[in-house]
C-alpha cells in the first residue's frame, strides 16, 4: 500500500527525489511517569502532574519508502540514495515534519537512515525519526472552515473580539481543545484590558507572546477598552 510522501525541511520525498511512503510506523509517547514510594505506605505517590500537567517522553516515527520509478543500473541507485543520505542526515536540529494523510505536524529529527536494499525491482530505505510527543494542527484554532472541519473533533469558535467600552467588562470563551495547555499569540490593535484567571493584563498595539495560559476545557476571559484583541493558538494532540 502507498502513502503518499513527507515533507521535511522544505523537501519532499516524492517531488523532490523520486521516492514514495510504502509503510509508516508512528509510535505513541509515554507518560513521563514520577512515582514514589513511602515506608510503611502501600503503593506510590503519583507526582507525574505536579507542575499542573502530566509530561511526554518523544516517540519514534519510522517511514519505509521506495524508488517510484525503477532505476536499472546499481550507479543510479547509488547516486539516489546517497541523495537522500545528505537531505536528511545533514539536519542537525528538529525541524517540521508532515505526512501524506496524517493530519497536522510533527517536530522531528532523523536519528538513523538504513542502507538501501533491491527490494521487487526497486531500491528501498527506511528512514527513523525522533519527534516531540504532540503533533500540532495545520491551522490555528477559531479558523471556522467549514471544509476544513473536523465534526467529531473540532468545534466553531470566535478567537477575535471586538471592545468598545473601557468600562464595562465583557466575558468571552476559549475553548482549548489540546490534550496539554495553550500559550496563545495575542494580537491587539487599540488599548484593551484582560482578565484572567485572577491577573489583570494591560496590552496596547502589537503582539504577545507567553503572557496567559489556556487550561485545557473551557477557559473564561473578560476584556474591556478600545480596539481588537485576537487569540492565536494551534491544537497540540498526540
């Protein structure tokens, strides 16, 4: 069976050198578990959410492909394969890495690339990755696409508000649909005033970054002032 290709530091496998997804591996992360035990206690303490939310060890991805078209002589297998050695093996840092078919994206490196093998007329490599545990949406949360739309996962939401009382506080609604917590992008033009979770935050023109964090759920906000305010986040899942 064919999957498509993967993209990977702007190349891909297919458009950029021929070869093609036959057999995708993508591993599950596990729980970065921090269990004690107490004397004279049975069981353990559970502190694997002690910082608010439990963390992730790095899963392994592996991705087998295939030269599309059969080249005949070994010097050409050869020169292709050593194409794909260097596009890959030469990336020295984690970098965005999209599957055919697999909705949204992961961060990855290669940790190994195996040697190539003659396999039914066509020359075949399996390149292994080492990715972060979430994979992030293709696009940011709000964008309200109807074709883009997910039903069983996704939900219609504003991510842009509009205030024009510096008085009166109006209550909005994010949803954060991530199985981890969210630190939104905030954008605002004009002057507005924001609470949440008991803080109060003063934001004039321009943009914001690590200022709130979305609990996952809903999470409830009030804004006052002049001007917009726009919250920009993409969905970490695993």
């Amino acid at each position: 069976m064919e999957y498509g290709q993967f993209e990977f530091d702007n190349k891909k496998s297919l458009d950029d050198f021929g070869f093609i997804i036959t057999n995708i591996n993508i591993g599950i992360p596990t729980p970065n578990l921090i269990l004690e035990s107490v004397p004279f206690m049975q069981g353990v303490y559970d502190f694997s959410a002690a910082g608010g939310e439990t963390k992730y060890n790095t899963r392994n991805i592996s991705i087998t492909m295939q030269k599309a078209e059969y080249e005949s002589r070994t010097s050409n297998l050869n020169y292709e394969y050593l194409k794909v050695v260097n596009w890959l093996c030469n990336i020295q840092t984690m970098q965005e890495l999209k599957l055919d078919y697999v909705q949204g994206i992961f961060k990855a490196r290669v940790e190994s690339v195996t040697e190539f093998s003659v396999f039914n007329d066509t020359t075949e490599i399996t390149i292994n990755f080492i990715a972060q545990p979430f994979r992030s949406w293709d696009y940011y949360e709000g964008h309200n696409q109807w074709d883009l739309m997910n039903f069983d996962t996704d939900r219609f939401q504003d991510v842009k508000f509009e205030v024009i009382d510096n008085d009166y506080k109006k209550e909005i609604t994010l949803y954060n649909q991530s199985v981890t917590t969210a630190k939104p992008i905030i954008e605002v033009v004009g002057t507005v005033n924001l609470t949440f979770s008991g803080l109060d935050y003063n934001f004039t023109d321009g943009t914001y970054k690590n200022t709130i964090k979305l609990d996952k759920g809903e999470n409830i906000l009030k804004i006052s002032g002049y001007g917009t305010i726009e919250f920009k986040w993409q969905r970490e899942l695993i």
